[in-house]
C-alpha cells in the first residue's frame, strides 16, 4: 500500500477513537449481489465482546464508481467506529449520527491534506 493511504487508515482510527485492530482487505474480483458494494464492514466478536473490525474494499468497483479507495475506507472505518461505540443500528446504519459522523471524519481528514470526497451519499447510501 501507499504510504499516504497507510496514514489515512491511522488518521481515521485516531480520529473515530477507533480501539480494536482492523484488518482491511482488498479484492480485486467479487462476485454476486455484494459486489456491488464498493465495500463493506464486519466486526469480530469473542465472548461476546468486540476483538476487532475486518473492512473489505471491492476494487473493481471502486475503480468504476465515483469514490476513491480513501473515501470507501474512511467510511467503513465509520461503520467500525459505531459498532465499537454501541452506536450501529443494523436497521438504518447510515443515520444522523453516521452522516455526523461522516461530516466530522471529512473536515478531520481534508485539514489533514487528504483529498476526501463524499463519505456519504444520501441516494446511496439510504438505498
């Protein structure tokens, strides 16, 4: 990986207070109704508590949607970040306090001097 993405995957675990290792995957080949998802979270649990988060970010689609690799992350990481904090609604996981989130995580993140666009889209990511 590039060292600027390293540093991106570090600011936004500093900056969501993110506490639990996250393993992030990149696949260059998904099949099926998930590879339409530019990416993707899940967390890992052991005896019942959180031990840790796995991102995976579907490269091809990524490469053919308007978001950059930075933006899929750092929204994922978001997701991360509320399941870590007790916040995740599996129901409705991008609500008010994803898009604060979100709002928070870019301002953080461009001060930072990382081009981040959007990391969430109410016609997407409402779908």
């Amino acid at each position: 990986m590039k060292p600027d993405l390293l540093l991106l995957i570090k600011a936004c675990e500093s900056g969501l207070q993110i506490r639990k290792p996250v393993n992030i995957i990149i696949k260059t080949q998904v099949k099926g109704e998930i590879g339409k998802l530019a990416g993707y979270f899940d967390s890992y649990f052991r005896k019942g508590k959180i031990s840790g988060h796995k991102v995976v970010i579907h490269l091809d689609t990524v490469l053919s949607s308007e978001y950059s690799i930075y933006d899929v992350i750092a929204h994922e990481l978001i997701h991360a970040s509320m399941m870590e904090n007790g916040l995740f609604d599996p129901d409705y996981h991008h609500d008010n306090t994803f898009q604060e989130l979100a709002h928070h995580l870019t301002e953080y993140l461009n001060n930072m001097g990382f081009n981040i666009g959007t990391l969430y889209d109410p016609n997407i990511d409402d779908e």
